[in-house]
C-alpha cells in the first residue's frame, strides 16, 4: 500500500483543481489521465478532496479500470459512497485481486444481500477464504491477518524450498519469512528470506530453522497484536490456532493502518468526537456530535449549579465572577495534561497495577508543585488588581486545590474508567471538566465567602 505521506506529496491543491476543472468542461479524458498518473493512495487522496458529484463522475469514469488498492486507502465514509456506485461483478473483481484481509474490510459493512451477491462471484476457494475471515471477531488477529505466504514442511531441504519459491505460483508479492510447519501443520519456526538463500541447498530447513519466534492466536485483539509489533520490532507475525497449526500471517503495513486508526480513534474520542465526520453529511455529523454537546451540556449545568449556592458572595464583592473562571480554566487545563498522558500510557499499556501509585502520587506532586507557583503569581496579580491582600490569598489557595485536584482526577478516571470495562479516552474528558469546574468554583467561592464576608 502506499503511504499517506506520498499521496499528500503528489497530491497538489493545483492537481485537484485541474481534475475539478476538466470535468466542469467536459475533458473525462483529461481528468480521467490525470487521475490515472497516481498511485492508487494518491487516487484516493483525489476522491476524498473533491465534491460528491466529482467524485460520482470520477469514479464512472474509471469504473472496471479502478484500481482496488484504491478502496483500502479511501475513507470508509467515501469508500461506502463510492461502492455504492460499482456492482457485485466491479466489487467482486477488485475483492479478488486483493489480500485476504482488505478483501474482508472491505465487505464486511455491506448489507447481507449484496455481500452474498458479490461472493457469488468469486471462486469457491477465494469464497471460502473471505468467509473465513469474515466469521472472525472485527477487531482480531483472524481479521487481520493474510492466507497467502509460504509455508513448507520441516522435512525439506533448503534447495527443495527455493525450487519451491521459484515454480508457485501463487505466492505472496513481498516476502520476509517463509514458515517452516510439521506434518499436523503445526507452527515449528520461521527462516527470514536471507538466511534461507545463503544457506547451501542440502541442508535440511529444520536446522536453520527460528523456533523461538513469537505468534499471536487468531482469536488475539488488534491492540495486542500492534502492542507485540511495537515492542519486538517484527515485520511478520505467523496467527494460529488453539492448537498451534499455522492459519496466516500478520505484515507491518496492516499493523501500521491498526496503529493509526487506534491513535485517530482516541484522539477524536478525547475531543467528544466518536466517528471521523470528515466526509459525512451535515444530519449525520449533526447527530454524532449532539449527544456529546447533550452531555457536556449537562456538567456545565452541574457548574453553574455550584455557582447559584455562592449568588450573595458574588453580588457582594464583583471580583469573584471575574476572577472565578481564572481558577477553573487552570484546573481544566492541568487536568487535561494529565489526562492525556494517562490515557496515552494506558492504550499503550505503560500504565498498570505495578506503577499506578507511583503515577498518581507524581502527578499529584506536579499539580502542587505548579499550584503553588500560579498561586504565587495569580495571587500577587490580584493584590496589585483590587488592593487587598485577602482576595489575593484566596485565589492563591483556591488554585492549589483545584491543581491538586485536577491532577488526582486526571489520573484517577481513566484508571477508574478502564477498570469498569469503559474506554477512558470516551468519557474522561466530561468527567474531568466536571471536576476541576466544581472544584474550581467550590473552592473559590466557599473561601470567598468564609474569609472575605
């Protein structure tokens, strides 16, 4: 697959434009060339950037001639968009000129009725192989990993794998490991490619043979298996059975592709967006972002709640309600520092029973620390502000608690979160904001009101 990055260098906002032009003016062949000069990132790119009905034309365009990497690099918002458009024969050949996994991917959100339409097409093997992976959980290693790659039986010799490799026909286009496997078809090792052709031929393929490399079951979550790629460094990782027989193989571009929708995911999550609307319509994007405003709509009530207690503090000494948004925009903001590292060190599974209460008692320490700093420059801004010291003293208190505060519960929710089964990158945005804004103003007021009245 090519990569994000080549298909923005190729991709110019002039390219795009020329493509838009040519068909305002009737030149299909122009934008048609155009299109066709890219690679296949480099064509979705295009199709992402220009508007519904370019698209529509683009993609009519090219229709039998489109090629299938294409639709593994679009948007899955677009991609639905642009497969509405091809029928089960034009789907059919672009699923069986693709890997395994994408061919899955990119069936596995049609309606039952089209998706049996489009298999019915194929052969009963790449049928059989497509299914297979369909009936695997969406977010495992059996959805991810590729049927094509070469295994061999432990009894051969090197000279009998690479006459092998050399007459199929059917083998893989990149290769980095060959898989050696016993008789039961169980997983013995792995030869990376450059090992085996500088072995000489008569040596048996056992004895050059990598036992100890790792594999993940087919049943294995998507995270753990990047969380494996990560950490091992690996290009390749063989997917087996309960019973260790070899069923596929994991490559690095799909776990990269796992990675940056694992990254994508959590960060639109942190910003109380759920899907990447991007390319959805206005009632769809409407919709998705609503029940999030509903919910922070709920907490900044929950905060004004806290302020109508203190409503005779405020009328008395206006300062508060200038000076008050001060304490939780501080709160707020450290809390989602520390949020953000918990969340991150949690998905990456830094964070864990064995360090938490050193985390937590750090963060709470920072929180402190840089409380007691603000309140010393906060509060001598108010003194030389308003004339008095008190006021000053108070903001100065208020906002170390509520650093202290942010800290805890920056650390605290997601911890708590993920412990209850729940995605903390969903929810500890609301229930941070939630406690920093009540803290914040608790404090800031109550200590108004029992010192300054």
């Amino acid at each position: 697959m090519s990569s994000e990055g080549d298909a923005l260098d190729e991709v110019t906002p002039d390219l795009v434009r020329q493509i838009a032009e040519a068909l305002a003016e009737g030149g299909n062949h122009q934008a048609k060339h155009l299109l066709e000069e890219l690679s296949a990132a480099g064509q979705a790119a295009v199709l992402e950037q220009v508007s519904e009905p370019e698209r529509e034309a683009l993609v009519a365009l090219l229709r039998r001639d489109l090629d299938p990497e294409v639709l593994t690099e679009l948007d899955e918002t677009v991609r639905d968009e642009v497969l509405e458009q091809l029928d089960s024969k034009e789907i059919a050949a672009a699923a069986r000129n693709l890997e395994t996994d994408d061919a899955a991917h990119l069936l596995e959100d049609l309606p039952d009725e089209e998706r049996r339409e489009i298999l019915a097409e194929l052969t009963a093997e790449e049928r059989d192989e497509i299914e297979t992976a369909l009936a695997y959980p969406e977010d495992s290693a059996g959805r991810m990993m590729q049927r094509s790659l070469v295994k061999v039986p432990q009894s051969w010799s090197v000279g009998q794998v690479i006459d092998y490799c050399r007459e199929a026909e059917d083998l893989p286009e990149d290769v980095y490991d060959l898989f050696v496997v016993d008789r039961s078809g169980r997983l013995k090792g792995s030869v990376p490619l450059g090992r085996m052709v500088r072995s000489k031929r008569p040596v048996p393929v056992i004895d050059i043979v990598d036992p100890d490399i790792p594999s993940v079951t087919v049943t294995a979550d998507k995270e753990h298996v990047a969380h494996l790629f990560r950490d091992q460094n690996l290009v390749s990782c063989p997917v087996v059975d309960d019973k260790g027989r070899l069923l596929g193989v994991i490559m690095v571009d799909d776990v990269v592709d796992v990675i940056d929708e694992e990254a994508e995911e959590d960060l639109l999550k942190m910003g109380g967006v759920v899907h990447d609307d991007m390319h959805a319509n206005t009632v769809r994007t409407v919709r998705l972002r609503g029940l999030w405003l509903a919910v922070n709509l709920l907490t900044a009530v929950i905060a004004s709640l806290v302020i109508g207690q203190f409503e005779g503090a405020i009328e008395k000494i206006v300062a508060l309600a200038v000076l008050m948004p001060i304490v939780a925009s501080m709160g707020g903001n450290a809390g989602t520092q520390t949020v953000t590292v918990a969340v991150r060190a949690l998905a990456m599974g830094e964070l864990t029973p064995a360090n938490a209460l050193r985390f937590i008692a750090k963060e709470i320490a920072v929180g402190g620390m840089n409380g007691m700093i603000f309140a010393l420059i906060m509060g001598a801004a108010v003194v030389l502000w308003y004339h008095d010291w008190r006021l000053g003293a108070v903001i100065g208190a208020a906002m170390i608690c509520n650093l202290v505060a942010a800290a805890l519960a920056g650390t605290l929710i997601p911890i708590g979160l993920q412990k209850f089964g729940v995605d903390p990158a969903v929810s500890s945005t609301v229930f941070l904001t939630t406690v920093t804004d009540v803290i914040g103003f608790l404090a800031f007021l109550g200590l108004a009101t029992l010192f300054l009245l």
